[in-house]
C-alpha cells in the first residue's frame, strides 16, 4: 500500500473510527488524541485522493459564486 492509494486512506479512516469506538466502549478517552490525529491527516492529506469527483464539484461551484459574485458589481 501506498500512500497515493485509495485503499491506504479508506483503511486509515476505517482504523480512526474503530479506535474512536474502542475507545468510547473502554472508557480509554486518551486514545481519542489519535483518533483526532488520524482523522485530521485523512482529512487534509487523503480528501483528494478519496473523494475527487466531490472536490472537482466544489472547486466549479467556488467558481460559480465567485463569477457571479463579481459580476454584480459588489
């Protein structure tokens, strides 16, 4: 597994919510420090690798406001 792979952050945030879980059901309310860790890295380095099609969107979208936002002058 590389880290470029799809299927390298869908198991990292399939570990992040597992250990979010153990982590409610044994009371070990320390180990969210990592679930917060993992899931921030997901987040920021694993988002366009795993939802591209959403982020593409969202770009376009972004355009579309801007355009339309300058073209009324304010």
């Amino acid at each position: 597994m590389t880290v470029k792979s799809k299927v390298f952050w869908t198991f990292l945030s399939f570990l992040a919510f597992l250990l979010f879980i153990v982590a409610i059901y044994t009371k070990l309310y320390w180990l969210n420090i990592f679930v917060i860790v993992l899931g921030l890295l997901v987040n920021k380095q694993g988002t366009s690798i795993l939802f591209p099609k959403y982020l593409e969107k969202k770009k376009l979208a972004s355009e579309k406001m801007k355009a339309l936002h300058q073209s009324r002058g304010k």
